[in-house]
C-alpha cells in the first residue's frame, strides 16, 4: 500500500506488528499483548490523523491509488453486471464505464468513471478522464435507463474530461453540456456517488443527479488545486492553499448545499478497509434507492430541477 | 416592475459617461491579426474589425449590445442580487476585493448584462458577458442572471440570445460555479420548452464551463469569426500531450469544420443573419418570393405522386 506523508509513523507502527506478527508464530506468548498495545496506538493515531485531515491531505487520500475504484464496487455490489459499450457514433471509451446490472435485487444502469489500479489499466481507462465519446455512451444509456424505468447510479471519480485535441475536435464541451442535460431530464432516479476525486466538468457530467452522496474523504472541485494554484498564486506549488480556498471536501459541500449525503469511511480512509468502504458505500445508494422509488417521475423532475436551480442560495454559515 | 430599468439610448449614455469614454484622434492600436497601425476611432466605427484584415477583435458589451438592438435602443433587465463571497476565497487577493476592482472598473454588478428589444423587428432577450469583468467567469451572479433572462424571454414570449465571453467558470466561488453548469442548463431548457428559439452568439473567447453548459446546447450555435471556443485550456493541453497544437484549433471555423457551431459570420454581418434566423425560426411570413402561399393553377401542379 502507498504510504501517504503523514502516514509515515502509523506506517511504521504497523510495519512493527506485521514484524511480531511473524516472530509471534515462532511461539512467544508476550507479544500478543504487545500487539495489542501497538495497535491501540495505531488506532489512536489513525484517529489523531484522519480526524482532522487537512483539506490538501484529503486531496491524497481522495487519489490514493490503493481506494476502491469504480470497478471495485461494481464487482461487489452489481450482480449479473453487464457492461455496454460505445457511443454509436464513434468509440468506445473505457474511462466511464456503463452497463445493466442488479443493484440489491433491482435492476439499473450503472454508469461510472475507472481509473484503473496499474499501469496497463490505467492506460485502458485513460486515467479516468473521459472523451466525448464516453460522455456521449453515458447519454446513451440514460436513454435507455429512461425508456426502461431504470434507475440509474452513477460512481464519480476523475481528474477531469480529457485535454486532448481529439477531444476537443470530437466536441468535448458539447458532448459534458448534453451529458449534464441528460442527467436533469431523465424521469428516472439518478444516484451519484463521489468515490474519490469529483473533477470539474468531467464529474459534474454524470453527477447531476436527485441524490449526490460524496465520501468523506473525496474531494469535488470546479479546478484541481493544482491549476487553481497556477493560475492565482502562478505557482502549482501552492496548491495546499487552493485546496483549503476552494472548500472541496465532503464536509464544505454539505454546508454549501451541494451535496446530500456524506459516507463516513473507515478510520484511516477507504483504502485501509476496502471491504468495509464498498458495504458502507452499498447500504447508502440502498437507501438512497429506496427513498427515491417513492417518487413518481414527475416529482422526481421537479424536485431534481428546482434543487439545482437553488444552488448557491444557502448560505454557509 | 421594478427589474426594469432605464430605456437606454447610446447617445444619452455617452453624454452621462459610463463605461464608453470619448476615444480622442491620436490614439492608435495594432491589429494582433497583421500588425497594421489602426485609429481607434476608425477602429471602434468598424466595429472593433481590422479594416486592412478583418481580424475581429473584442468588442465592449455595451457596445455589443448598441449594435445588436435596433436603432441601439433596449432595456436592461436587473438580476436579483445573489450571495457575495459565500467561500470567503482569498488567494494572493481576497476574491471580495477582486470583485469590488471589477464592479468599480466596469460599474457593473457582475460579468454579465441582460437586456430586451427587437432585433430586426423580433422580440429578444440578450444576456451579453462582460469579458472585462474578471474575464467574463460564471458564478452564481452570471447564472442567476441566464435564469432570469431565460424567464424573461420565456414571460415576454421572446428569443433568447446568448453572447459568451468567458474563460470558464469562477474558481474563487468553487464548487457553487460549478453548479451553474446544470443550473444554465436548466434556463436554456425552459425557453426551448416553451417553443422559443435559444440562439448561442460564440465571441472571442468561449472556454471551460460556460463552453461546456449552456454555450452548446443551442437550437442555432452562430460564431463569430475567429473567435476561441473550447473546452481545456490551449496551454493545458499542449502539457497534456506535449505537442504542438494544430493551426487554427478551437477557432470558429475549426468547430464548424468539426460540426459544433452552424454559422460562422463576420461581425458586421451578424444581425442580418441573426434577424434571418429568428424570422424563419419563428415563422415569420414575408421574404420577397411568396410565390408558395398562392393557389397553384391547375395545369401546373405535378403529376407525380409521392
Ligand atoms: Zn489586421
């Protein structure tokens, strides 16, 4: 697992155990308890840390490369998921990853970003940051989700749509407008969920959805603190301060009204407990799931509209 | 109705000053397109448009709009004020004070102007960016100010004309600029739902959020000629790729080229065209051949069936 900067000394705790752990085979009675002892104080630490990560610690943790990405979740939460592919008009693209699936029982089109978890993945899935091509296979299938009476539930997590000249001559703006179109005119429920990094244009795309839950540690930006760093400090090395100015985590964009729900993830952050970050994440668009189902589609565009057309109106006290 | 204001008529407005100033003769400025020395007054009377080049440069909203309206003269409608600095951004500068700069430069309240008249005999809303306020960015003033001159042109049974001039969203309002993607979106929607036309004028430049929103979703998509229109930044890709970008990328004619814009025009054709549009959008009969709406003689009608 990558070792975040300031998980250096939790990681040497724990680097201690997997140590004793082994001397422990050997027979030694004693260091069980030793164990015990150390990891109590991992978890304090853990705590001491991970409650009050700063906004740009949780930008690292929000990329950590070792998080449940988009096609973690779907393989343990989507049954007889079936992935569908291209745009009918010129590619399919491998960063939003779209299909039918059965989520709790209930059949729905799952539409999300993968950024892949090494470098042959990583390079199929192009980072995450999709093309035109990808925002227009995720119009599709709202489509089809729509014809169907499929709820759809869509999984954030990219740097952005892709800055490319292919994109650009392929229309990426007009593919991200059409997309954020689709999303507030479906007459079906859509669930977002910002798993990791929930970058600009290329997020808001597939997120404009009736419920927009957000982990606790992912971020959600209209700029990477990176580029809002050089372009109003001229200094990406500032980024830190852009990451606090821009109040993109979880918890500002609650306050700000933004988002609806916050997922709380495992002590020490999703990529410690995978298992249990998938289950919480499970159980949240469960009911996420539920509660919209008593909607009927009429209200459910209403509702979906007006609440967009209110943002910004909350103030953040 | 206390959103409208003023009926304002150029002349009046240069003799009370505002942002338009008398230009005097001596001054001069280079075109960008052939560096030809040009007058400024030659220059502003030419519409901002290189006479040795036809290179179009940025044009003032206000004048923008004096020219877009008939006879100059139209309305400016008011936007509810909206929350100032709800993030408290600061970054070398606090945003407030970025802010107040730019209301105090432009006398404006934000990076946008909404106003009604006819344009060519046809009713029209226009919300024209301010390019000079802060690079004409949208946060939530800009999209409260597309909402309301959607509902206007909704409420009057007008056209909606938009004219962006922006580098993209605000980043000093984070995530709630953001959110202005969807919520523009939304306005557009409700004037094309109400069987209105919602015409995009692309001007120089037209970039990020704003391109990728209510910029593309347009019945008719008119540019102006050479103008910048893209989503990335032309520097952000080059780094991305680390190539040199093509000739003539994300201008105009490259987007219609690509099939994202319908018309590229030259400014000082822009309300023949735009009056064009709107006339056969909205079924206005007239035009000098009538020759269909007449009763066709009997000899003359075709014999094929279809
Ligand atoms: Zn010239």
């Amino acid at each position: 697992m990558q070792v975040l900067d300031f998980e250096q000394s939790i990681s040497e705790l724990e680097t201690k155990i997997e140590e004793l752990r082994h001397l422990s085979d050997g027979g030694r009675v004693n260091i069980a308890d030793e164990i015990a002892k150390l990891q109590v104080k991992v978890e304090k630490q853990l705590h001491q840390v991970y409650d009050k990560l700063t906004p740009a610690q949780k930008v690292q943790v929000a990329r950590h490369p070792d998080r449940p990405h988009c096609l973690d979740y779907i393989k343990a939460l989507v049954e007889d998921f079936t992935p569908l592919a291209g745009d009918r008009l010129f590619a399919d693209d491998q960063a939003i990853i779209g299909g039918l699936g059965r989520f709790s029982g209930q059949p729905c089109v799952i539409i999300g970003q993968e950024r892949g978890h090494d470098t042959e993945s990583r390079i199929k899935h192009n980072f995450g940051m999709a093309k035109p091509e990808g925002y227009r296979k995720a119009q599709r299938l709202m489509d089809m989700a729509n014809r169907f009476r499929l709820p759809v539930i869509t999984l954030v997590d990219t740097a952005g749509a892709f800055p490319g000249v292919d994109a650009e001559a392929r229309g990426q703006a007009e593919a991200i407008a059409r997309s954020i179109e689709k999303c507030l005119n479906i007459n079906v429920p859509l669930i977002a969920c910002v798993i990791g990094e929930g970058g600009s244009g290329g997020a808001i795309a597939i997120a404009a959805g009736d419920r927009v839950l957000m982990l606790e540690h992912a971020i959600y930006s209209v700029i990477s603190p990176e580029g809002c760093a050089s372009i109003l400090w001229r200094s990406a090395s500032q980024a830190a301060d852009a990451a606090a100015a821009l109040r993109l985590t979880a918890q500002d964009l609650e306050q700000l009204g933004i988002i609806d729900q916050i997922i709380p993830e495992p002590l020490g952050g999703a990529h410690r407990n995978r298992e249990e970050m998938i289950a919480r994440v499970g159980n949240a668009i469960g009911e996420a799931l539920e509660e919209l189902s008593r909607y009927d589609a009429k209200t459910l565009l209403n509702n979906r509209r007006e609440k967009y057309l209110a943002m910004g109106k909350k103030s953040v006290s | 109705m206390s959103w409208l204001t003023n009926f304002v008529r150029p002349k009046i407005r240069a003799l009370v000053g505002g942002p338009k100033k008398e230009i005097p003769d001596n001054l001069w400025e280079k075109c960008p397109g052939c560096s030809t020395m040009l007058f400024k007054r030659e220059l502003e009377e030419n519409l901002n448009v290189c006479r040795a080049c036809g290179y179009h440069m940025r044009l003032d909203v206000v004048r923008r709009l004096e020219i877009l309206f008939d006879e100059g003269r139209y309305r400016e409608i008011s936007v509810p004020k909206v929350l100032v600095d709800p993030l408290k951004f600061r970054d070398q500068k606090k945003y407030i004070d970025r802010l107040k700069d730019a209301q105090n430069k432009t006398k404006r309240q934000d990076a946008i102007i909404v106003a009604e008249g006819t344009v060519g005999g046809q009713k029209v809303v226009a919300a024209a960016f301010d390019f000079a306020f802060m690079g004409g960015s949208m946060g939530m003033g800009v999209g409260e100010a597309i909402v309301t001159g959607a509902r206007r042109a909704v409420a009057t049974k007008s056209a909606f004309v938009v004219f962006p001039a922006s580098g993209g969203a605000r980043m000093q309002e984070g995530a709630l600029s953001l959110m202005q993607m969807p919520r523009t979106i939304i306005a557009a929607d409700e004037v094309k739902a109400a069987g209105l036309p919602y015409i995009v004028v692309l001007t120089d430049p037209t970039t990020g959020g704003v391109t990728a929103s209510f910029a593309m979703v347009g019945d008719i998509h008119i540019a102006e000629r050479g103008a910048q229109i893209g989503f990335a930044g032309a520097r952000v890709i080059e780094n991305t790729i680390r190539e040199t970008l093509p000739p003539g990328f994300q201008r105009s004619e490259y987007l219609l080229d690509h099939g994202m814009v319908d018309i590229v025009t030259e400014r000082k054709n822009l309300n023949e065209t735009l009056t064009r549009v709107l006339r056969l959008l909205r079924k206005d009969k007239g035009g000098k051949n009538n020759f269909l709406l007449g009763p066709v003689p009997h000899g003359a009608r075709s014999s094929k069936r279809i």
